[in-house]
C-alpha cells in the first residue's frame, strides 16, 4: 500500500498531457457569458427596487395619506398666518373678532388695535410753565389712516440755550391720564400731561422736542 509520502511524490509526476490547460474557445465564451450576467445583475435590482418603489408610492392608501398630510400642514400654515395678522384682520373685518377672540382663548394671544406709526403724526405741541418746577404739556396727535390706532408712547426731550440734551422722558400709554386706548381714524387727539421738572434741568431748559412711538 502506498504511502502519503509516495501519493505526493506521484503528484508532481504526472504526464505533460495531465498539467492545467488553458480553456477552449467554447469555456471562454461561457466565462465571458457569466461574468456579463453577474455585471449587470446589481443595475437588474436596482431597476427592481426603483420600480417596487414607484409602485408603493402609487398605491392608492400612499396617495390619500399624503394628501391628508399636505392638507394638515397647509392648515398649519394658515393658522399660523391667522395668528400672526390676528389685529390686521380683526381691524379689516370687524365681523370675523369673535371669531379671531375664540381662536385666541386656548392660546392665550390677545386682539389689539393696529400699530402703525408711519399714520401718527404730532400737529403741534406746548409746554407751559405752572410753577414749583410743574410743567403742563399738550400734544395734538393725528391718526391718517382709516384704522383706529393703537395709543402710542411720547417721547419728551429737554434741551438748553445750545439745544444740548437736558433731560429724556418717556411717557407710556399706561401713564397718559384719561387717555382712550386708541387715536380716532382720520381724526386728532390732545392729550395734556403734567410734567415735573425740578433742578437744574428745570433751571437751564430753553427748548424740548416730542416723538411718539411704539415701545
């Protein structure tokens, strides 16, 4: 009986007619065949994939989901718009604030007047003296716009002989004394203050300047 050693041996002695050939024409031809399919085999799934994909989001189910989301994002986005022009179009359509005031009740947002500062304008102003560093100032304020207007701020500034600034106040709506919460459409308001104005503020002041805005 042979040994292992002996069936190595014989290995490296085969005949010359036994050692690898190189493949026929017809092989080559098979391996050529096969290696073409294994190539296009990846872009055969992904053509598969992009058809099963195409097929999902056309079915009917697919379709009705989305649109019931577009139409739910487009509802938020029109309420969001509501929300944020609430005092524009409670101003525009007077009819449409209980409406506008019961969307606010669970969001806690409030309808106001309209701001809108490019319509106010001050016709004319005085600062009298009263005494004991008391001062009475009275603005004429005058709303062109067709809408009633919020109540703004005034800004009061003191100057001296050299219209160098003395003194900066501002007066907030919530300080105006009997004063309406609006300025009238197309209409003017007086508003009459009483300022203190003590020290030497009071003693070097020549000239003052009024503004109103919105804080």
């Amino acid at each position: 009986m042979p040994s292992d050693d002996d069936a190595q041996d014989s290995m490296y002695d085969l005949p010359p007619a036994a050692q690898l050939l190189p493949p026929s024409a017809a092989e080559a031809d098979d391996l050529a065949a096969n290696e073409a399919v294994l190539a296009a085999f990846p872009e055969q799934v992904g053509f598969v994939r992009q058809a099963q994909r195409r097929a999902w989001w056309a079915r009917p189910a697919v379709r009705w989901g989305l649109g019931v989301l577009s139409l739910l994002l487009c509802a938020g986005l029109l309420l969001q718009w509501v929300l944020f022009e609430r005092d524009r179009i409670a101003a525009l359509r007077p009819d449409l604030r209980p409406a506008l005031e019961t969307l606010c009740q669970p969001l806690g947002c409030q309808i106001e007047p309209l701001r809108l500062v490019q319509a106010l304008s001050i016709d004319s102003t005085t600062l009298a003296r009263r005494g004991n560093g008391r001062y009475a100032l009275e603005v004429v304020l005058r709303n062109a716009s067709v809408f009633e207007l919020a109540m703004p701020a005034l800004e009061l500034s003191l100057t001296d002989v050299r219209d160098q600034l003395l003194l900066r106040r501002v007066i907030l709506p919530a300080e105006l004394p009997v004063a309406p919460a609006t300025v009238p459409a197309n209409n003017t308001l007086t508003l009459r203050i009483d300022v203190l104005i003590d020290g030497p503020a009071g003693d070097a002041l020549a000239g003052y300047r009024t503004l109103v805005f919105y804080p």
